[in-house]
C-alpha cells in the first residue's frame, strides 16, 4: 500500500529525542529555546515562540495583534478548519473570501472587496506549499498573519515564507514539511508582539492575572523539530524531484495540474490534481494500492451553510492530492502515474 502522507524519520531524529528523555528535563527548556533560534534563522526573522501546536500559534497571533470581540478577520474558504477556530477563540468575525483559480491560495482581489473598517487582520495560508500573492496582499495594508503550516521553506521573490507579513506561524504537525508529532511556532521581526506571545504560552507564577494559556512546546518534540529542520532542505528537493515526474508524466493525462507563477517556489506539501469524479477515483486508486485523499475535506462556507464560492467549490468538487513525500521512490510515483492513467 502507498499511503497518501508519511513521515520521514531517521537515526539522527530519535538520537535528539532519546538525548532529551535520557537528561530527563522533558519540559519546554533548552532545545525549545533553540528551536526557536534556528527557525527564526532559517526563515529570516528576529524571533520565534515555540508553542504546542499550529492551531495555538493562531490563536496567539491574534490575541497579539489585538484581534477580539467587533474584528473582523478574513480567511479563505478553501482551508481546514483551524482558521475558523482560531477566529472564533478570540470572539472575532470571521471573513470568508474565494481562492485563485490558479494558485489555490487566498485571491487577493476577493480579500480587497472583503476589507472593511472591522478588519482587524488576514490571514494568509500558503497552500499546498506555493507561496500565496503576498506582495499585492500586504499593499491592501491590513496586518497580515502568514499560515506557514504548509509551506515551511517555500521562497516568494527569493524571501522564505513567514518573513513577509506581520506575523507568521509554523505548524509541527505528523505530517506537516517539519514532523515533530504536534507543536508550532509564531514568527515575526517585531518584539513586542514576540514578547506577548512568549508571556501568554503559559499561565503559571506571573506577577498579574490575565488569561494565559498552557500552550508551552516539549523539548522531546523540540528534539524532533531540530533534527528535522537541518534535513528540511533535503526533504524539499525531494518533494521537487518527484513533482517534476508528475509534471511531466501526467501533462496529458489529468485536466489540470499545478501552476507555479513566476516568482515562486513551490515546495509541494502536497501535489493536488483534478478529476471528474474524485470519489470514483479515490476509491479505484485504493483498490491498486495507492492511498489518495481531497486535500481540504470540506471549504468552510460549507460548514457555515454559505452561499457563493464559486472558485472554491469547483477545486473543491474535482480536487485530489496524490501522494508525495521525502520516502516516496520513482518506481511507486511510477506506479502511482501508471494507475492515474488507467482510471483517468
């Protein structure tokens, strides 16, 4: 069976891990503080707040920016429900806005008729690991969250992802371009905000009361996200080697593929095709062997019973993410094409 997602681990991964539970200091510590360090330093930013998981990275942007009650905050439909929540943590109203047709990622067209004298942030995810149109985004001048869940090491215009907006956050998910099993990290060159987030992560002996939270990261998956970053370089090349064989191997075969903009590089998190029927095919990859899966399970304005989204609806109704990763050998992208082009 090809799975549709699988994580990478090697020697060097459970040697950190096994180095934190052998000093038997599990909590955040030293290898937190240095993960921090190291991402800050990779994606081009000041500092970083290592926290428990992606979606507490969001959450605590938004309580930095002063996002809460009577803000709005736009998101794309075309994304999992982790934005929605955040949003409603911090009892603000979310917005939600069509996608490019093209790209997958936020239209920045549909952010601008969407911009009101409540909009307090966007948020921007980079979808599937190609960079969103940021530039044109940060123009509008509302401040800009960058979601680097799927994206880390992904370069707009020669700039990493998650140096560009205000704030940016990283998650540390199983599956996710750096596997630390859950965790996230909140970026930005701004101190203050740094300072915030780092002061709300955890509740316990402050000199005043506020609501906190308990959203401190472990140095085991510290461990793990440090070894993980120094072969993240790696892992994307990969990922482009075996995206070039699809590109080439499925031109003809699928209606569409991605388009990368001149500009930027894609690291492909995830290598989205379309079909007429992705429950058919879903179903026919599975019985060869080979695990495919809708790469958004449901837009949210599906959720929230909305009408509109055209754009968003259609990718969503013919979309299918086929697997890539770092493991993934020719001889099963191979077998997987082979399959694509006997269901398609």
């Amino acid at each position: 069976m090809i799975t549709h997602s699988k994580i990478v681990l090697d020697e060097e991964d459970i040697d950190g891990v096994t180095d934190v539970l052998s000093s038997g200091l599990l909590v955040q510590g030293k290898a937190a503080s240095s993960l921090e360090e190291e991402l800050a330093s990779f994606i081009g930013v000041r500092h970083a707040v290592a926290v428990s998981s992606g979606t507490a990275a969001l959450h605590l942007a938004l309580i930095c920016l002063g996002i809460g009650h009577g803000s709005e905050v736009i998101i794309p439909s075309y994304v999992c429900t982790a934005l929605l929540n955040a949003v409603h943590y911090v009892r603000a109203t979310p917005v939600l806005v069509d996608i490019d047709p093209y790209t997958y990622n936020i239209s920045a067209g549909q952010i601008e008729k969407a911009i009101s004298k409540k909009t307090g942030a966007i948020v921007v995810p980079h979808m599937f690991g190609l960079p969103a149109d940021i530039d044109e985004i940060l123009s509008l001048g509302v401040p800009v969250i960058e979601d680097c869940a799927q994206s880390a090491g992904a370069r707009f215009r020669g700039q990493y992802t998650g140096s560009l907006g205000r704030i940016s956050i990283f998650s540390l998910y199983a599956t996710k371009m750096l596997c630390a099993g859950e965790g996230g990290l909140i970026l930005s060159d701004d101190p203050d905000l740094i300072a915030r987030a780092r002061d709300l992560r955890d509740y316990d002996e402050k000199e005043t009361y506020t609501i906190r939270y308990n959203y401190k990261l472990t140095d085991i998956q510290a461990a793990l996200g440090k070894s993980q970053l120094k072969k993240l370089p790696s892992f994307i090349e990969k990922r482009r080697k075996i995206a070039g064989l699809y590109n080439d191997g499925l031109e003809h075969v699928v209606s569409r593929i991605p388009s990368v903009p001149e500009g930027r590089e894609h690291i492909y998190y995830r290598y989205v095709i379309t079909v007429d029927d992705p429950t058919r095919f879903m179903g026919k990859m599975q019985e060869k062997g080979i695990v495919c899966r809708r790469p958004i399970f449901k837009p949210l304005h599906r959720y929230l019973n909305l009408p509109g989204y055209a754009v968003t609806d259609q990718v969503w109704s013919n979309g299918v993410s086929i697997p890539i990763y770092p493991s993934l050998t020719e001889i099963d992208a191979d077998r997987i094409m082979d399959a694509i082009k006997t269901i398609s």
